[in-house]
C-alpha cells in the first residue's frame, strides 16, 4: 500500500468518525434547544414605528403564528405615549398587530423594544422610519430587550446585528445543520470536506443575495417542503454503497451547490421578515452572510472535534451503528417533508 493511499484512508476516518459521534450531539441540541416538530427557527418578532409628524406614529407588532410554550413577549413602548385603538390580522405565518401611537416630544432618547424574549427562544426586530428618511433598525435579545433611540444608527450596530441574527438562524435551524451534517458524511476526504461545504456556500450565497434583494420572488412554504426534500435525497445517497453512487455521490460539491441554491432561498425568508435597512443594504446583507458562514464553520469544527475524541475511544463502536446516522437524517426528513407539505394546505 503506497504512502498516499495511507493518507487518503487516515483522513477517510478522520471524516466518517465525527459524524457518527456528532450524531448524538445534534439530536440531543434539536430535541432540547428547539420545538422539535417545527424543524426550523421561529421567525423573529418585528416591532416597527413608522413617523407620521405632529407626534404621531404608526405602529406594527408582528409575531410567529407557531408559538413556542409559554411565549409571552410584548412590545415596550414609552411611558408618556398615548396609544391608539389596536387592530389585529392574522396571515399564514404570523399575527399582525396595528395601532396608532401619539408622543408629544417624539422617539429620540425614548426606550423601545420587546419584553418577554426569554420566553420565546427568538431575537426581535426593532425597525423606525422616521420622516426625513432615516431608518433605525435593530435587533434585541433576552439579554437586551430594549435600546435608547439614537438620533443617527452607526454602521457597526448594522453590522453587528445581522452579523447575529445570521449565527443565530444557521444554530437554530436545525434542517440546514442536517444538512451540513450530510455533506460530512458523504465526503471522504478533507479536501473533498472544504470543497463540498465550499460549494455549498456558494450556492446558499447566491440566491440569498437575489431573494433578499427582491430580485427572485418564491413563496416560502414550497421552498420548506424543497429543502426537507433535499435532505432526504442526500440521505438516499448516504445509504448507498460508494461504489453505486450516482453522479451526485461521487462529486458532492456539485449536490451541496445545486441544493445551496435551495436552501439560500430558505435563509431568505428570514432575512426578509427581518428586512433590509436603508442605506446600508450590501453591509447587512454582508453581515447576515458572514454570520451564516460563522455558523456553519464552527458546526463542522465541533462535528470533528467529537470525531477525534471518539477515535480515541478504546472500543470500536459495531458496524451497524454507521447506519444509524444515514437513516436518522432520511427519518427526519420524511418528516419534516410531509409535515410541511399538510401545512400548506392549512
């Protein structure tokens, strides 16, 4: 056996163990860190002031129609303000709340933001437009829930905050990180891990770039079904022979960029509920990317990380148990598939 034959099945292994030890971390994170059965992260929660003049503000309040156990954020809003008559409007996905809001000295220097954010797992969304064209946008937290109106937003708050909400979507969505996960298990060799999940960022980086710019319009619900079905297929390829692989199989970068271009369109519908701010559109839409990227990485560190330390294991695990993460991703998948698909006809 030649030398480089060695090093092509050292780093054979080196691939193949961290995905059968990271299985039992992912499924413990998405049955413990998550709702199970809605198989991605719940929308952020918006909360949007629009200026009128003369005090006078329009008001949108807008949450997941899913609401995870216990949910009890609200908006905060200044004491001195005068509040309107509420209307409410229920969509497909989220429930819209509309009033009006009347404050004799305006917004800047006032407290806003969401209360409760503990409560639901999600950031929120702090979005002003005021009347000479500036727009405010924000993100809070559990850990932050309100900010002081500035009178000018910097450009680091904007990058800083859909930098996060870019980590915070690719770790809560617990589909792309199946995903991820498969493109592991389907490469065999280090080189072929970088070009794959290279490949794969491409993809998701083109048509989030057109989704979000408006550029291509999809309605969100097929595109959910698509990737639940694009999981299943790379579970159908993992549970074949390597030797009976399709075209897919054997080039895994050209399944994870075709099937990226899907998924960019699932990050999407995130960033678009979140929105993009006036000004500083390649800089959010930079940030969010990056923050994706971020996530993505450190994923796939920790799966090799938990590779190397079961390796050093001083038992080998049986040989059925390399099945066990082929047909967890295809299980899933059913799942999440026909979940989705009944819930378009809701």
């Amino acid at each position: 056996m030649t030398r480089r034959h060695i090093v092509d099945e050292s780093r054979m292994r080196i691939l193949r163990w961290p995905a059968l030890a990271g299985v039992g971390a992912l499924v413990a994170g998405i049955l413990m860190s998550t709702p199970f059965a809605l198989a991605h992260p719940l929308a952020p929660a918006l909360l949007e002031f629009v200026e009128e003049g003369d005090g006078l503000w329009r008001v949108r309040w807008k949450t997941s129609i899913v609401r995870a156990p216990g949910a009890r954020e609200e908006p905060i809003l200044p004491p001195d303000c005068v509040l309107g008559e509420a209307v409410e409007e229920r969509g497909e996905s989220s429930v819209t709340i509309r009033f009006e809001m009347r404050c004799r000295g305006g917004l800047i220097g006032e407290r806003v933001g969401v209360a409760g954010l503990e409560t639901v797992g999600v950031d929120a969304l702090v979005r002003m437009s005021f009347l000479d064209g500036r727009i405010l946008q924000r993100v809070v937290r559990a850990a932050e829930p309100e900010i002081v109106v500035p009178a000018q937003p910097s450009r680091w708050a904007v990058f800083y905050d859909y930098a996060r909400l870019g980590v915070d979507h690719i770790l809560g969505g617990p589909d792309h990180l199946l995903f991820v996960f498969g493109l592991v298990l389907l490469t065999q060799t280090l080189t072929a891990l970088l070009a794959t999940i290279t490949a794969f960022t491409i993809g998701h980086s083109i048509t989030l770039a057109l989704a979000a710019l408006d550029w291509i319009q999809v309605p969100q619900g097929p595109v959910e079904v698509a990737i639940a079905a694009s999981i299943f297929v790379l579970a159908v390829e993992l549970a074949r022979p390597e030797e009976r692989r399709d075209g897919f199989g054997r080039r895994p970068w050209w399944m994870a960029f075709c099937f990226g271009l899907l998924h960019g369109l699932g990050f999407a519908g995130a960033l678009r509920e979140a929105g993009l701010p006036s000004g500083e559109i390649p800089l959010a839409l930079f940030s969010f990317n990056l923050g994706l990227e971020s996530g993505q990485i450190a994923f796939v560190l920790v799966v090799v990380a938990f590779g190397l330390l079961v390796r050093r294991l001083p038992r080998p695990l049986p040989a059925w148990a390399r099945a066990v993460p082929v047909y967890l991703i295809g299980s899933l998948a059913a799942f999440w598939f026909f979940q989705r698909l009944a819930m378009l006809f809701v």
